[in-house]
C-alpha cells in the first residue's frame, strides 16, 4: 500500500520504518523536500521510500499517518494541502503538548476542544481517526514490548475508517482487536488527549516511556 | 479514630459508612447540621456516627476526607474553616467536573491549574494528599471488586502526610501498597484529574463505573 507518514521525528520515523518493513511503500513528509532527518532516514530504510514535502506525502498515500508535533500539525496539514488529503483516512497520532512552559508539558487546547477535533473541522473532506496517542512510539509498533493485555483508543467520526484503522494496526503492528477501543466520535480525543497529563506524569515515575494501561473491568 | 467526612452524596456516604464498619468515629459534614441526606445515613449506621455542618466535622475529625462535589469543594472548605482544618491530613477524592454543559462533563479546572493545588493554596497549613479520585466511589473502598492489580494514584507536597494515607487506605479500604503510585507534589493532580476526561468516556463505553486502570510497565 502506498503511505504517506507526515513528521519525521521519533514518531514517524518508527511508524515510517515498521511500515517498510512489513512491505509497503512509504513517502515521508517534512515542511522541506530535503530535510535532514528524512534523508537519514532513507538513507536507513533503502527499498520503497521517499521524502517530499508535506503535500508531496500526502498526494503520494491512499492512508496518511499524522506524526506531527501536535502543536503544528494543523500548519502541516494545511502544508499537505486539504486536496491531496481529501477522502483519505488520517491517523492523528500527536498530542497538543506544548513544551515552552517547562517539564511536565501542558496542552495547547483540551477540555472543551482537541485537536482532533480541531483537525476534523479544519478538514471536513478526511476522514479523521485519533489513534495510538496514548503510548510511545515503540509501544505503537511493537505492543508485545509490554506484557499481556493493554488497550489502545481509537474515535472519529467515521464507522468504517475506524474498521479500517482497527484492522490496520492489527495487521501491521501486531495489536489485538480486543484490546483496542472505541470510544465514539472524535469529540471523544479530547479524553486521549488530556490522560497525557497523567501520562507524562507516570513516564516521570517509572522512569520508562515503555508502558500501557490496562483497562481492568470489575463487578 | 476520630475522622471528618465533608459531603453527604454518593461519595461521602460510601466511604463514611466504610470507616464506621471499621471501627471508626465518623461526623459527616454537609452545608447544613440536619441535611436530609446525612439524617438518612445516620439512620441507616447508626453506632458512632454523627452528622453536622462542614465545620462541626472538620472541628471534629482528627482526619479529614473531602468528599464534596469537585465543582464545590473550595466553597465547603471555606464553610469548614481553615482553622478547625489546620494542621491535619485532607484527602481530597473529589474532581472539578462540570455537568452544566452536558455529558459527558468538562472540568471547571484543569492543565495549568488544579482542584488539589487551588485547595493547597487557599490551605496552606493543611496537608492535602489528592487520592482516589480515579476511581468510582464502590472501588475506593473495595478494590477486590476489579480482579488483579490495578492502581491508585496519589500526590501531594508533604511526604509523611502521603505515607499515612497510603497506609490508611491499605489498612481501611484493602488497597495493596504495590498498587499505590505517588506521583509527587501537588501540581501533580493536574494529571489524576485530567484522567477524569477519559475515565468518564470509558465508563460510557464499557457501560460499568465499576473499572479501574492497571499501569503495565513493558521493556
């Protein structure tokens, strides 16, 4: 399958990788055609990658993963541009941390609005899923890093992207359907989005980004 | 031991009747002395149970749980006074929710501020510990009621105050220490709280209150 991963941080690059090596066809997007870390990464990749542009990415994929920095991934969707992503599934994988006030980070948007939300309304035409948000860049593709069940969520507005997506991260990063769940419509990010708080505070504590939460159901 | 319990709703009464069913002297606390609800729950304990104002209880408890509504604790808190609060340990279990705009609820507080820290500030001489707002009020005081381990969340600026609750709480409720997380200070209570925008989403979906979280720590 052809993909588009926008972001060529940690995230990207892990999902980027992963994704190449389960066989599929990756460009990577930047806010440059030539970026530094792109060309790192397929200078480490080889095979079926490329770098472009944000727009560049997003006209290439049938799927597009958001790896941005949640502060600027609405610049870098209006960089890939509302056409090359019309009708498509995004996967809005980054959080609104913002990171200016100082450790732990603090969002930019929460409580009555997301930023999944705000991608959704930005870009009514693209099928928004907010997902693997809540875990770190190795946990997302490689979910047996932590023992024993622990769960993913997953929302946006649309029933069969989120099939699709549920699927997909089965298939490719080895998740259990049981263990991801759907919370509903993408209104619902605002609650992925805002355990970052906890999240960043428990990454502090255990010394480790390598964790998940297991959701346990009682009498 | 003599403990005050500020606020007569669901929360306050189950850990109220618990205390009482341990051996403990309970004043409940509500805005007025003879409140309904605190009438019907001294008739339904009876033993060494008492009802009052938020300050008859506060005078009276040599330890105090704030079980009042998120939305309404620095209000009750004052009624209670700093003065019949000085110096003792305030477990606060309540959230800042807002169900004024729909379901499911906003927090009248949160990311850069918090219930716990705005109640440390108006208190200074009070040692706040947040703890068990993470859990549905049938949990805090019976954990078995979800299988395995599962944690609490606590946090607060005085050491020894945390101790003691995460001994009280093993002691009286029958959490497992192990399952205790201190998170640090105060301000931490941005991230329990903030939970809250997930936890009632997940309540939605898994149809139960009766859930908690289990922290997996991987590779």
């Amino acid at each position: 399958m052809k993909i588009a991963v926008l972001g060529t941080g940690m995230v990207g690059n892990a999902i980027a990788t992963k994704l190449i090596n389960v066989g599929h066809q990756i460009t990577m997007g930047s806010r440059t055609a030539n970026s530094d870390a792109g060309q790192e990464w397929l200078r480490g990749v080889g095979g079926r990658a490329h770098v472009g542009t944000f727009a560049d990415a997003a006209a290439f994929g049938e799927l597009v993963f958001d790896c941005t920095n949640g502060a600027n991934s609405l610049a870098a969707l209006r960089q890939a541009g509302a056409d090359n992503l019309r009708g498509k599934i995004l996967i809005q994988v980054g959080n609104p941390l913002d990171f200016s006030k100082g450790m732990p980070p603090t969002l930019t948007v929460c409580n009555t609005d997301s930023l999944g939300e705000q991608t959704q309304r930005e870009f009514p035409d693209v099928r928004v899923v907010k997902a693997l948000n809540t875990v770190n860049c190795d946990i997302m593709i490689a979910p047996s890093r932590v023992p024993g069940d622990h769960e993913l969520f997953i929302c946006g507005n649309n029933a069969a992207a989120k099939r699709e997506v549920t699927d997909r991260l089965c298939e490719w990063f080895g998740w259990r359907p049981g263990n991801i769940i759907d919370l509903g419509d993408i209104t619902n990010a605002r609650g992925t989005e805002m355990f970052l708080a906890l999240w960043v505070r428990l990454w502090g504590v255990l010394e480790t980004p390598h964790f998940n939460i297991h959701v346990v159901r009682g009498e």
